[in-house]
C-alpha cells in the first residue's frame, strides 16, 4: 500500500507540530499564605545567569509600588518582607531567547509564599522584560 499527502496536508500537519508547544503563566501558593502584607522585596541575584533579570525584577516591582532591591544572598539588607528567587532558561532558535522563567516568593525567615513560571516557545516568544512582567503579574496576583 502506498501513501500519498498533498503538499497543503503536509504544510497543515507540521504547522500543527510546531503550534502544539503552547506559552502558559502559571502560579500557585502556598495554602494559608498571602502577598497582601509584603511590601519590601530583595530579588537575590541569580549567579548563574548574567542577562540581568535581578535588576529588570526589581526595577519592575518599584514601578508596582514595591521597596525593592538586588543582589547576591549574602548583601540581603534588613528590613525586607520578602526574598524573590529566579531561575532563568535560555534557548537557541536563530538567536538566543528567554525559554522559561521562574520566580518564587519567600517571607523572610520563614517559608515559600507563592512561586509562579512563564514559558514561551520560540514561536510565542517575549523579550525578558515583558516575561519577567508577565511572571510577577502572576506571581502578586493571589
């Protein structure tokens, strides 16, 4: 038996592969926890990644109202309600672009406030600093 695909079902098939990837914003929290009260955040930079997103994260939140400051864990200054966590995943499609970011919330000295992720495709893709928005809308919204 043969098979024979028109070249548009061959066209309609693998577009479909390459549309299946989707971009999803995702977060959950921690049962019982709120970011109401947190109004101070230290966004620890992350040592392995150098495209800057620990100062694009606290830029964004001081736009949002919030006291905001980074840098390495141990220059945490006192005062702060909140230590944001990132982890940052970078791709190659033609040029290299921000695949996935991840944030998580911690109220200082004590445990996980709510952690939240942005994935983009290559197809779907944002430039950092509209992912690294779209991650802390998520992330505050609870």
């Amino acid at each position: 038996m043969r098979f024979s695909f028109h070249p548009t079902t061959l066209l309609l098939a693998l577009s479909g592969l390459f549309l299946a990837s989707c971009a999803s914003v995702k977060s959950n929290v921690t049962p019982g926890e709120t970011v109401k009260n947190v109004r101070a955040i230290y966004v620890e930079h992350n040592p392995e990644e150098d495209q800057g997103i620990d100062a694009m994260i606290a830029s964004e939140l001081r736009s949002r109202g919030y006291r905001s400051t980074n840098g390495p864990a141990s220059s945490r200054p006192s005062g702060m309600d909140a230590v944001l966590r990132y982890n940052d995943k970078w791709m190659w499609d033609i040029t290299m672009y921000l695949l996935q970011l991840d944030m998580a919330l911690y109220r200082t000295g004590s445990g996980k406030i709510v952690e939240a992720s942005s994935y983009r495709p290559s197809l779907q893709r944002k430039q950092p600093r509209d992912m690294v928005k779209e991650t802390l809308d998520a992330l505050l919204a609870p």
